[in-house]
C-alpha cells in the first residue's frame, strides 16, 4: 500500500479545526509582527512613502539631464537629454496628480466606517 494518499489526506483532518478559529486582521498583523495599527493608515503611508520617493527619482533625472545637456558640446547628446528632461517633467506632474488624488481620498473617507 502506498503511504502518499494518506500522507495527503492528513492536512484536511485538521481543516475543520482551523477552520473554526477567528481569523481578523488584527490576529494577523499581530501574528506577522506588523503591530495593531490601522491597515487603511498603514497603506496610505506606504503609499505616500512610495509617491515621494517617485518624486525624488524624477528630480534626479531633471537636474542629470540638464548637466548632460548643459556640458555635452555633441548635439545628438543634447536633445536626448532635453527630452529626458522633458520625460521627467512629465512624470513629475504624473507623480504630483496621483499624489493630490491620495490627499483627496483621504480627506474624504477620513471618517468613513465600514
């Protein structure tokens, strides 16, 4: 007789168990170690977090841009790095949208219940 099937079935005698315990999202933040903040205030602020750190990345590529541009005596080089400047830019703006409509989600279900 081959032990594999009943090495398999032997989880799901276990299921009604686990099955019955209360699983929230309290017990299992506190299980991983992720402390009893509030989720919906946790993601807002990785979602700020990873916003602004977008932000500072496109920063970055502006002011590289323009030393490529501003020191490159080839020419070719030059418009590639006004339109990296220009690709930045654009990005920013995306950056500072998405970021605004955050803010403006936040504001207005700051005290909504479920």
């Amino acid at each position: 007789m081959n032990p594999r099937p009943l090495l398999l079935a032997l989880p799901g005698l276990f299921l009604p168990l686990t099955a019955r315990a209360a699983v929230t999202i309290e017990s299992v933040g506190g299980s991983l170690g992720l402390g009893s903040a509030d989720l919906k205030q946790t993601i807002v602020n990785i979602t700020q977090w990873v916003l602004g750190l977008l932000g500072l990345i496109a920063l970055i590529m502006i002011i590289s841009s323009i030393v490529i541009a501003t020191t490159s005596d080839d020419s070719d080089r030059a418009e590639k790095a006004k339109s990296g400047i220009v690709a930045a830019m654009v990005g920013l703006v995306i950056i500072l949208i998405a970021w605004a409509i955050v803010t403006f989600v936040i504001g207005t279900t700051r005290n909504v219940t479920v």
